[in-house]
C-alpha cells in the first residue's frame, strides 16, 4: 500500500488573487477576505509595503507606467482584481494596456474584475438605466475610463478570460481618505439649486470592496456591472443629508452660472451629469446584499 501523501501547507492550498491599485478600496477588499486567499498586491509605492504586509497580503513592486517591471504578473494568480486608474492626461489607457501584455506572458489569469466608473455615460438628463445603454463620454477622464473597458473586453475574448467591468459612482464613507462627504460641506463648496441640480449615484466603500469579492467568484464573462446602491438623490439633496446628520450648516445653492465662476472644471463636470442607475445585475447576478442600501443608511453609519 502506497504511504500517503504529506499534505500542503493551508497557505498554498488558499485561492490565488492579484490586486493591482492596492488603495482605499484594494485595503478594504483584504480586510473582508480576511486570510481566504493568498492574496498579492502590486504597488508601486514602497511606503506601502508595511501597511499591505499587515493586512495579509504579499507585496510586490511593480510600475504600471514602466511596463519592463511587471514581468510575467499573469503566472502569478488565476484571479486578478484591477482598480489602478488611467493616467491623468491621454485618450487611452496605457497602464492597463501593459498589464493586460504582462498577463498575457504569464498564461494563467481566469478572472478579471475591473474598477471602472459610471461616468463612462456622459449626461443622461436624470434618466434611469441599466447596463445596455451605451457609453458617451463627455470628458477626458471618462474617455480614458471607455478605452480601458476596450482593451480589457478584448483580452477576454481573445483569452479565454471573464472579464467583469464594474462601473461605479460616486464612493463615500466616513473614514475613507480625503473623502469623507463631511468635508465637503465643512469647506462650504456649494451645490446647484434645485431645479437645476443633477441624479448623482452612490456606493458606500465597505459595499464596493464586497462586490468586488463577489464579481470575482460570480461575475459572468464580458459583463458591466452597476456597482450602485438604491438610492435615487439629487446632488444638493445627498449634501443637505450629510450636513443635517453631521449637524452643520447646509451647503449654500447656487445657479450654474455662479458655479461655473466658484468651481474648478472637475468639481463641474460633477455637476454636469445626471443619471440614475438601475443595480439590478448587481443583486440578482452577483447576489451582494448591500449593507447599506440607501445613502441615508449609510451616512448614518459614518
């Protein structure tokens, strides 16, 4: 009788993930995993090598702007989650051109999740839709956002891979860094009067770091994804909602004509888009149970 096989050590039989653009939302995702997977985490920042360390995860350096450092990313974990944005200037996306080369060198990533944003829309004058509309993007930052979503939906015919492309508005919570909605309305920036404001959308950072997890066991091959709560508010609405609970002052309302003279041309464009997204998929393909469904709830907890 043959003797037995000495078993693995627990580690290497744990599932294999990749983050890249290990950030608020990437140090969220390994705080919920807590351990599951043996999870490895490219930064290119080595200040941040401790703080991955500790939340579990294996730290590599890598540059997603100097492609010659990323080797073959693509042996290292059959699922990859991406959530580095576009550079700041261009029409594409070469940050997730090279890594989608690096992935290719390595042959073995099944899955992709993709952190994108729902302004790949443009203006939908406050409408309400889902996923099959089609994208129009007005800014720069935007179009990046398109030619990313572009590439990564040809990787995953051409690979073999499940691409899901998460698209996401605008995230809150109370400790996120540099965007707690609080600070905000303590600066006094203004929002629009009412009948000129625009439908903005929301995800508490806790619900998008568990649908990330989610679109990585359950998101279906070459599929977007609203990753949005319920809730439908307009913008000056949703700042009213922090300042009341936070017991501040409400906002001061003004028209887009003073805006346009108060404002810097990205806090505009904010401003300059309204829609209402349906997160149907989100529930029924991905099964997440947002814990906090509504802004209301949310920012309660904050």
């Amino acid at each position: 009788m043959p003797s037995p096989q000495p078993s693995r050590p627990a580690v290497f039989r744990k599932p294999r993930l990749l983050i890249v653009g290990c950030g608020d939302i990437g140090q969220r995702v390994l705080e919920q995993l807590a351990g599951r997977y043996r999870v490895l985490a490219l930064t290119s920042q080595a200040v941040r090598v401790e703080t991955l360390r500790a939340l579990g995860a294996r730290p590599l350096i890598g540059d997603l702007d100097a492609p010659a450092t990323l080797g073959r990313l693509g042996a290292l974990a059959p699922r990859l989650l991406h959530l580095a944005p576009p550079p700041g200037t261009g029409e594409s996306d070469p940050r997730t051109a090279a890594l989608l080369r690096a992935l290719a060198r390595g042959g073995v990533t099944q899955r992709i999740v993709y952190g994108g944003t729902s302004g790949v829309y443009g203006d939908a004058a406050g409408v309400r839709f889902d996923e099959t509309r089609a994208v129009a993007p007005v800014t720069a930052r935007a179009q990046r956002r398109v030619a990313a979503e572009r590439l990564l939906r040809w990787h995953g015919r051409a690979f073999g891979v499940r691409v899901t492309l998460l698209r996401i508005p605008g995230i809150y919570a109370g400790d996120r860094p540099g965007g707690a909605p609080r600070e905000r309305v303590v600066r006094g920036t203004p929002v629009l009067v009412a009948h000129e404001d625009v439908y903005t959308n929301h995800i508490h950072a806790d619900d998008l770091a568990r649908t990330c997890i989610a679109a990585l066991h359950r998101g279906r091959p070459q599929r977007v994804v609203h990753a949005s709560d319920d809730t439908e508010l307009k913008m000056g609405d949703y700042f009213d909602l922090v300042a009341d609970l936070a017991g501040l002052p409400r906002p001061p309302r003004v028209t887009r004509a003073v805006a346009r003279q108060a404002l810097t041309p990205a806090a505009l464009s904010f401003m300059s888009e309204s829609r209402r997204l349906v997160n149907d998929r989100l529930r029924a393909e991905l099964r997440v149970a947002l814990r906090y469904p509504t802004v209301h709830a949310g920012l309660r907890a904050c």
